[in-house]
C-alpha cells in the first residue's frame, strides 16, 4: 500500500552516515506538508552510522512539532532497518527488560532510542522501509546530504538551508518515487579515467592515494567502510567528477 499523499500527511525522508564507523557523522532529513518544504542536517565531531540515523529521525519528528503538526499524520521514509526494527519490535522489550538486550547486556544508543520514543509520542507514523540507493529521490537526497556532512564539516557543526543544496529545485514539486532498474551487467571497477557507460550516475571512492571508479554502491561501500580517512561520493556526470576531485585536492583527468 502506497503512503498516503504528503498533501494529506507529512512525508519525511530521514538518512545518517559517518566517514569510518565510529567517526565523523552527519545526519539529514527532508520533509513536505502539502507545499511546504523544509529540510535540515548537521554533523558531529564523532558518532557512528547507527547514531546518525536515529538522529536524524529525531530531529525529523521534531521539526513536525515545532510547525504544529502534531496531529497530522505521518509517513517516515528510511533506508536503516535498524531504526525500523528498533521502534516497531525490540523497544517494547528493551523497555520491560529495564533496557536490556535478551542476553543481558545493555541496549546500545539507550540515549536516543528514550529521545526517539518520546518524540513518537501522539503522533500517527507510518514507518516506511526504503532499499537504499535505489533511485528513490527523496533517499538519494538525504543520503547525499548526510555523508556531505560527515566528510566535509570536519566535525563542525552547521546546518544548510534548503535552497543551497543542489537538488533543491526538484523538490519545489515533489517527485514522484521511482524503483531503480536491474542491470544485467555484472559489477566492475573501472579505472578513474574511464568513462560510466550511458551516461548513468557512478560513485568514486579515495583511499590511500587511490582513485577508483564504481558503477555500484555496493562495490563503492565494500572498499570504504571501516576504512579512516576515506572519501567517497556518488556523481551524475564527467564534469561533476572533475568539482568532486577539485574539492578534494586532486587532479581530473
């Protein structure tokens, strides 16, 4: 069943990330209520991937609040199966068992699931698994922005207002959700100086003076997760590569 239209609801996209896992994290949201849109993100000094995305879907609720729409329903649209499975089946245990795990040990992040659970309070949520990077825009927006945050802000806090962000101009209308299409071509890495076939988004990742090229984000995430100091990004065109590799400090081409 498809969620109810964000001019009935408010629809909100939620995603976190860090650079290294515990590392710099960032975290964002994307939210629209009828024409209204309005969206967030920030970054800390160190944190981890799971602590980002719960973050993120605090600070999401909390902006539903803070514009008054607390009886309004709700639809939250998330890539982390941790957070879905956290809020709709082990809080209740973790709770009666005093916030212990099944095998005694402490809930980690007990912190922010007590923050989460208070902000869900009275409000209607419909909770919304999303498959990451599979072209769903209003995903690919807030994954974009939250690992901007984690490797660029270096730990400093800041937030950005919607109109700077490059894809705003997408969501003066909200898009329509799309799934993404299954290539029959196997993964590969090609080298940086190749070009993506078809002119389709690719992901380029440095680690250890090493630029390579992926045209998946499952071969770019398998070489820079756990891996301190890497960078990665995902980009839509040659040239947008070449702004990626300024930013940087390297050479394209």
């Amino acid at each position: 069943m498809a969620p109810v239209s964000p001019h009935k609801a408010v629809w909100l996209y939620t995603d976190g990330a860090c650079s290294g896992n515990p590392g710099p994290g960032g975290w964002a949201y994307l939210a629209r209520h009828a024409h209204d849109v309005w969206a967030a993100a920030a970054s800390e000094k160190s944190s981890t991937n799971n602590r980002m995305e719960l973050q993120a879907t605090i600070e999401a609720l909390r902006s539903v609040r803070t514009r008054g729409l607390e009886a309004e329903s709700i639809a939250l649209f998330t890539d982390s199966s941790y957070v879905l499975k956290g809020i709709q089946e082990w809080l209740p245990a973790w709770v009666k068992r005093s916030w212990k795990k099944i095998d005694g040990s402490d809930v980690l992040n007990r912190d922010l699931w007590e923050i989460l659970s208070n902000e869900c309070r009275g409000l209607k949520i419909e909770w919304v698994l999303v498959p990451g990077h599979s072209a769903v825009a209003g995903n690919e927006f807030v994954d974009e922005w939250a690992v901007e945050a984690a490797q660029s802000l270096k730990g400093r806090e800041k937030s950005w207002s919607l109109d700077k962000f490059p894809c705003a101009e997408a969501f003066s209308e909200w898009p329509r959700e799309r799934e993404s299409k299954k290539s029959s071509s196997p993964r590969s890495s090609a080298s940086p100086k190749s070009k993506a076939s078809g002119g389709k988004a690719f992901y380029v990742s440095y680690v250890k003076g090493q630029l390579v090229r992926h045209s998946t984000w499952p071969e770019c995430e398998a070489r820079v997760k756990g891996t301190s100091g890497a960078r990665f990004k995902k980009v839509k065109s040659e040239s947008e590569l070449g702004e990626v590799l300024k930013s940087w400090g390297l050479k394209s081409g």
